[in-house]
C-alpha cells in the first residue's frame, strides 16, 4: 500500500518539473558533489574555495545578502572551527578566521553621530554587503537586467549546484541561428542560450590557498558548492537528524508491528 | 466470543506473559520517548535566534558627556546608562562601601580601574524592569518610578523593593574615550 | 455510540466528575469500548492518519507564525529567517511545508477508500458530505498557505487563482478585487490570506469533530460493505484498531520523514526560492501536486467561464456521490463491472495531474505527429486532459447512476464473519 503512495509521488515527483522547451539548451552536466545524498556532506576545503571564488569573482556583480560573515563559522560552513562553537561556550562571531574575513571587506553603515553614509571593516554580525545599493543601479549598471542575489541560487534553479556549475562552464559561440545583441552572450545550458553575463572565470583568476589546480571546472564545482552551502546552510544537521530519526521510526515501527501482532492473535479478521 | 477492551491484557492460555505484556510495554515507552524528543525543537524555536545572539556589539563616544550628565542608548533591546560621575558623586558612593547594604558591593567593583568618573549600567530596575530615572531619589542616584526604588549614585539599591544592583553589562575601554559594551 | 454505555467510573473522583461533565465517558465509549468491523484492512487507517497530519499542520503552523512577519517587504526574508536562524526552523518548515502534501496524499487515499467500499452510501451521507466540507477547506488552507511565502509561485498562483473568480458574470470583477484589497496581487492580499490560513484549520478541526461525531453514530463501513449484525462482527477499537492505526502511522510518518530530512524541496518548485516580482511571470506556472487534476481540467475547457465551472463542479461531483450511485451494494469487492470503471477513473486522475503539469500544446508521446484538431494537435498534453475529463464526468454522472441500475453484482455475505464462499479478498 505504502509502496504505492511512494511510487504515486515519485511519479507526481517527475511530472513536477517543467518541460525545457528550449531547442539547443543541454541539460547540467552531472557532477559528483560530497554533499549528494543521506550521508552527504560538505567538503569543507571546496567550500572554503568556493567563499574565494564568490568574493573575488561573482561578489562584484551578485549580492548574497541573506548571508552573514558569522554564517561562515557555523557548523557545516566553509570556516567552521570546532573550537568556537557552542560546545566551548562561544560563537561563530568569535572565530578569528571569520573575523579577519569580515574586516576585509567594507560594509555601509551610518555614522552614530553625525547621520552621514559612511562605510566601515565589517564584523561578524554584518550580512554580505550588495554591490549596488539599489536594484535601479543593479540594472543601470548591467544592460537593464539586475544581477539575481545569490543567497538561494542553488535551491531556486531546477538542476541546482549542477546547474550552476554547468552553467558557469557552458559560455562558447552561438548555436546555429542565435544572433546576440551586444552585451548578450551565448550559453549552452541557460534557458533560451541568450545571457547577459559575460563568461566570468578563466584559468588562474583566483589563486587557491590549498594549492588546487585553479581550472575553470575547478572554480565552477567549487562556487557552485559554495552556493548549495549558503542556499541550505544546516543541510549536515538536516540530514545527521534524518538518521537518528529514520533508526527510531524504524524500530518502533518493528515494536508496532509485533504488538500489533500480538493483540491481534486469534481473532479472524 | 465477548471482546472487551480487557482482553488484550489478559494473558491468553500458553502465552508467556512476560513476553507478551514486554512488547507492548516497549512499544508505549518507545511511543513516549519519541514523543517527548520531539516537543523539543517546538520548545527551542522559542530561544533567541542565531542573528539575534549575533546582535553587534555597541560603541560609544564618551567625550559627547559631560560630567553629571548621562546618556541612554539601547542595547540589545534594553535601555543602557553611561554616567559621568562629578568627584562628589563619586565620593558619596564610596562613603557608603560599608553601610548595610541589601546587595553590598564597594563602588570600585562597580566601574573600570581608574575610570571611576564612568558608570555603566544596564537601566533595568532589579525589582520589576521599569526603567529609573536619573538623579531621583533620596541618594542622589536612581529613582525608579514604579515601585518606588531608590538608588545611589554607584547604582546600589538602598531603599525600597528592588532585590539587586542595577547591573554592571560586559564592556572594555577600546581607548580613554571609547567604551565597547558587549 | 451504538447501544449502552459500558463506562463504569472507576475511583471517586471519576464517579463525581461523571455525574458532572462525563468526558471520560466521551473518550471510554468513542475510543475504547466503541465496536469496530473486524474486518478493517489497512485503507482505514488513514482516517487516524489524516488526525496525525491535522495535528501536526496545526502545531508547526501555530509556531511558525510566531517568526513569519505577513508583509510583502518582509514575508519572503521573514521565511528564510526561519530557515536559517530560527533553532530547528528548518525542521518546523520543512515538516510544514511537506505536512500539506502528506496531508493530501492522505485524503486522496482516504476519499478513494470511501468510493471503493461505497462508505458514502445510506446512512452515511452526512458524514460524506462533511468529509468533502473538509476536503474543500483543505484545499484553500493550502492555496492560501502556498502564498505565504511571497515567492514567484506564491505570487503568480495567488494571480492566476484569484482572477479565475473573475470568470463569473457581473460580480466576477467585484470578487476578485474584494479579493486582493486593491487593483492586484499586494500587501492588502497577503495580510488576509495570512490570517485566513490561520482561521481555516481551525474550521477543519470543527469539522473533523463533526465527521467522527458523524462516524460514531452510523458506525464504520467495512471491505464487505455489509453492517455489523452481531458483536461477533465488530472488535473494541482499543486494543484492536488503535495498534493498527498505530503501526500504520508509524510507517507513514518514515514517509514524511523521508521527504523532510532527505527530500525537503523534492515536492516544491525551484521558482518559489526567489523573491515575488509582480512584473515578471516564471515561464511555467504550476500550482502543488495535489491541485493538478482540477488545473488540468480547467485548462481543458477552452472558455474562461465554462472551464472554471467544470472546475467547481468537479469537486460537486464529489459532494454529490451519495445521490448520483444508485447500487444498492456498497462494496466494489461484489461489483466486478465498477471495479473496471472505478480503477479507469484512478487512471484518469492521475493522467489529469500529469496533464495538470505539463504545457498543453507539448506532445504527448515526443515526436509524433498528429493533425491539427480545432485549437491543438491530436497529440498534445490538452487533448488528453479533453479525454480524461470527459472520463471524470462520465464516471460520476453516467457510470454511478445507470451502472447500479444494469450491472449483476456478485452475492454479499450475510454477515461480516461469515463472508461468502470465493468473496474476491483482492482491495
């Protein structure tokens, strides 16, 4: 019976996602993420990459305001120390590999005394600064289409992580028949093949601290990881909570069933 | 063939019964466990959230006081003093280190070595959380309105139904004259 | 609550209490001496199911309220405030999120059941129709629900459902508009929709303790369709029933979970992750899962008008089973003939939701090319809903009403524990 529900909703499951109707437009490439299924986890080095690639590279165009610096040093984050955690009594605020991070990077702010605009070091409790102050600028600056932010760009594209890594991967010459305005550009994996971003990584434009090899599939998987990281940051709990909970629904369900069995014996039904 | 609820907890013929009654006893218990371990996430919703335990800390300029003056910012949803003591303010308080005290504390516990002209205190009276105003009362100190406290001039409650001292907040001087608190 | 009450107070306190306000009387007789159809195979545990999602809607519902701000500058950060800095808000929305959907396919299975075994059929109208009271509150908690959040779908549903009002006549416009608070979509129709969705389940917990009031009286049908005669047909609902219903939810709770921990987005759309923009529609609107069919079957109808009718009045065709069968055996298990007919309609439902979610004018089977029929090809996801509507249709207001009248049942057992030689066991 149950079996059945589950195939149902499997089945209502395919049906879900939308029909590509694009011609020409592949679908993501499949990468093998540390992070896909039940007992996936994040690969906290690739993460750390990853927070690199976002701020040198996407951060000049694409807000991710949902984020906060103090997010980094959480549990599953890409700066996550042991040591500040709510096990030593501290916080991720305290960590100073989060707190070097927020310095270097300014955040707008209002001067306490005078009221004037003013910008300062950031600080762990500061969510990511926008690159433009408003979504007009956003668009003024960009061919009248704004950046999307990209707090939850890897839950807000069907394909997810893969999407984006693709993606990322996928700028080249036009398909047979597209024509491209200036500033437009051609991608085989966004819907239509037309988009207004222009090829953002190259081999090398960020130096790795961990001495990996800075190609651009290297730097595609990693921000793409990154994202899947602040678009779902408590996955490893979620996931670390799915287990114990799964073992006890399981046993208790065996404990049912044998009383089950027992309060039932003898009695035709 | 008469069922009642009964039954089922009678040991029927040639069962153990000990077996029998250990099931169902692990089945409810199971049932309870469960159950209560998951009242708690519905119970920690409740408890401040990550951005609200993150609240930055706040920075002030002490050189905006003057002396006998204070200012009141909020901090952390709460009203905040910082008081800048006159010498006779601070004189009186130390006079009274050692009258009987309901929540005796000397005055050089209450502020940062030699900055004994800067008071802060969190404005929250002890007794019931109104916030007193400056200045009242028959100390010279804090006078809270509600329920009739008296503070003196080093925030040590000396007269009326507040349990405590206005409390001192974690805070450093960053220099002579900025103050971080929290 | 048939025949007299076996309640026998057990200490002092409970004698005084019982001569008072007898509600451990209430509970002993509803739910613990109350005689159950020994033969209740695993379909009817699903009335005890859908009292675990109710529940669980309700208590998940009322917390995240406490951290949900109804603004439509602040409704969709207020969510991810939730989910990222709320302790265990993740858990409470996701179990939110997907409950409605459990909540659903618990329904779907539950009113099946009833049509299968004919559990609406004399005396059981009322507690039918109240059932379908419930039914129908269900479905605007979700939509109302779904808009909460002040994503893309959420918005662009909320448009797309609310102007389907505007198809009646003459007061189509002033509905829409009282509707929305204003001249669209905004601030005024989230705030109402908000507090809607607050109210409503509270109905249905109204209702529900109607519907099992309603239950208690007439008492539960069974596989055989055949009342209860003697207590060697029936079992006291506790032990009996309550392990079972137990054990069933238990195993549907690991299906919950399931989609909760490991598929959290699974039954969702990707669109709702970004912000509501009146000026932008995604590309593909498509409202949940369980709303589908009845989409299919709107879109099927090329008029405005007539597809929103066809819409309500597939859902009145629910509510008016009772009437439109004329069989005067309940259990499908006796009637092969409306067994056929009855799994051709599961067929067409669910064809109706993969309908639901595709573009109508795709092909069906890919690559095949049909001739061009009035507005589509032959071989377009919009043809086939025409087809499968036409069956839904067809089955409530031809199939029910002359089938009972025409068809040989097979011979029904005089009494439940003595079914009949070569009764078909098959569900």
């Amino acid at each position: 019976m149950l079996r059945k529900v589950t195939l149902l909703a499997a089945a209502l499951l395919l049906v879900g996602g939308p029909a590509l109707a694009n011609s020409g437009v592949e679908k993501p490439m499949a990468v093998d993420f540390s992070f896909e299924g039940p007992f996936g986890r994040f690969d906290q080095a690739q993460l750390q990459r990853g927070y690199k690639v976002y701020r040198e590279v996407c951060a000049a165009c694409h807000s991710m305001s949902m984020v906060a610096f103090r997010n980094l040093g959480d549990p599953g984050g890409p700066f996550f120390d042991p040591k500040y955690s709510a096990a030593t009594g501290q916080t991720s605020n305290d960590n100073p590999v989060v707190k070097a991070l927020a310095a270097d990077t300014q955040v707008p702010d209002i001067d306490g005394e005078t009221g004037d605009a003013i910008t300062r070091p950031a600080t762990p409790a500061d969510y990511f600064p926008s690159p433009f102050p408003n979504v007009i600028a956003a668009k003024a600056g960009n061919g009248g289409i704004a950046p999307p932010d990209l707090s939850l760009m890897a839950k807000a594209r069907e394909g997810g992580p893969e999407y984006i890594a693709s993606l990322l991967q996928g700028f080249g010459p036009p398909a047979h028949g597209v024509t491209l305005a200036p500033g437009q550009h051609y991608n085989r994996y966004f819907p239509g093949g037309v988009i207004g971003m222009a090829p953002p990584l190259a081999p090398d434009k960020v130096t790795f601290d961990d001495g990996s090899k800075s190609t651009v599939k290297q730097q595609a998987e990693d921000v793409a990881a990154f994202l899947m990281w602040a678009a779902e940051p408590h996955m490893e709990a979620r996931k670390q909570m799915g287990f114990s909970v799964m073992i006890f629904l399981i046993l208790f369900s065996g404990l049912l069933y044998a009383s089950y069995r027992r309060v039932w014996r003898g009695e035709s039904h | 063939m008469a069922h009642t609820a009964v039954d089922a907890t009678n040991p029927a013929a040639g069962d153990d019964p000990s077996r029998r009654d250990f099931i169902h006893i692990a089945a409810l218990t199971a049932a309870a466990g469960g159950g209560l371990a998951a009242i708690w996430p519905f119970v920690a919703q409740m408890n401040p959230s990550a951005d609200t335990l993150a609240l930055a800390s706040v920075e002030y300029d002490l050189t905006k006081i003057e002396p006998a003056q204070q200012v009141t910012i909020n901090w952390r949803g709460k009203p905040l003093f910082i008081r800048n003591r006159t010498p006779e303010q601070i004189a009186a308080a130390v006079k009274d280190d050692h009258a009987a005290l309901r929540d005796p504390q000397t005055d050089a516990e209450r502020h940062k070595e030699g900055k004994a002209q800067w008071l802060v205190l969190v404005g929250s009276c002890t007794h019931l959380g109104c916030v007193p105003t400056v200045g009242g009362g028959e100390y010279g100190g804090w006078f809270c309105p509600c329920h009739g406290s008296h503070y003196d001039t080093s925030g040590r409650i000396r007269k009326g139904p507040a349990p405590k001292n206005l409390a001192v907040p974690d805070y450093a001087f960053l220099s002579d004259t900025k103050v971080k608190i929290g | 609550m048939s025949g007299h009450s076996t309640y026998e107070p057990k200490n002092g306190f409970s004698r005084w209490l019982d001569a008072r306000l007898p509600v451990g009387r209430l509970v002993w007789d509803s739910f613990v001496d109350y005689p159950t159809p020994r033969n209740l195979n695993y379909w009817w545990t699903f009335g005890g199911i859908l009292s675990l999602c109710l529940a669980v809607q309700l208590i998940t519902g009322i917390v995240l309220a406490m951290h949900y701000t109804p603004s439509a500058a602040t409704a969709f950060n207020s969510v991810e405030h939730i989910m990222r800095d709320v302790n265990y808000g993740w858990l409470l929305r996701y179990m939110h999120a997907n409950g409605a959907s459990m909540f659903f396919i618990a329904v779907y299975i539950h009113m099946l059941r009833g049509v299968y075994y004919g559990s609406y059929k004399s005396p059981r109208e009322v507690l039918w129709i109240l059932g379908c009271v419930i039914y129908l509150l269900m479905m605007a908690t979700a939509f109302m629900g779904y808009v909460l959040p002040w994503g893309q779908m959420s918005f662009h549903g909320a448009v797309v459902i609310t102007n389907l009002l505007g198809a009646f006549p003459v007061v189509g416009d002033a509905i829409t508009t009282l509707l929305w608070g204003g001249f669209a979509v905004d601030e005024p129709t989230l705030k109402r929709f908000f507090s809607l969705h607050y109210l409503l389940p509270f109905m249905i917990a109204g209702v529900v303790i109607l519907h099992v009031w309603a239950l208690h009286v007439v008492g539960q049908n069974n596989p055989t369709g055949v009342e209860p005669k003697s207590k060697a047909d029936t079992l006291p609902f506790t032990p009996y029933a309550t392990v079972k219903d137990g054990f069933a939810m238990s195993l549907f709770v690991i299906l919950f979970a399931t989609f909760v921990f490991y598929l959290p987005d699974a039954l969702g759309h990707a669109d709702n992750y970004i912000p509501a923009n009146p000026l932008v529609t995604p590309s593909h609107i498509v409202p949940e899962w369980y709303f589908l069919p009845f989409y299919a079957i709107l879109r099927a109808i090329p008029d405005k008008l007539m597809g929103v009718l066809a819409m309500f009045g597939a859902i009145a065709c629910i509510f008016a089973l009772p009437w439109l069968d004329t069989s005067k055996v309940k259990s499908m298990r006796y009637r092969p003939q409306a067994r056929l007919y009855f799994f051709i309609f599961l067929v067409a439902c669910v064809i109706l939701g993969f309908c639901g979610a595709k573009l109508p004018d795709d092909q069906v089977i890919p690559g095949l090319e049909t001739f061009q029929l009035l507005d589509s090809k032959l071989n377009s996801w919009v043809w086939l809903s025409r087809v499968a509507t036409l069956y839904y249709f067809a089955y409530f207001l031809l199939v029910m009403p002359l089938l009972g009248l025409f068809e040989k049942p097979l011979p029904t057992p005089e009494t439940i524990s003595s079914p009949v030689l070569g009764g078909d066991k098959k569900d």
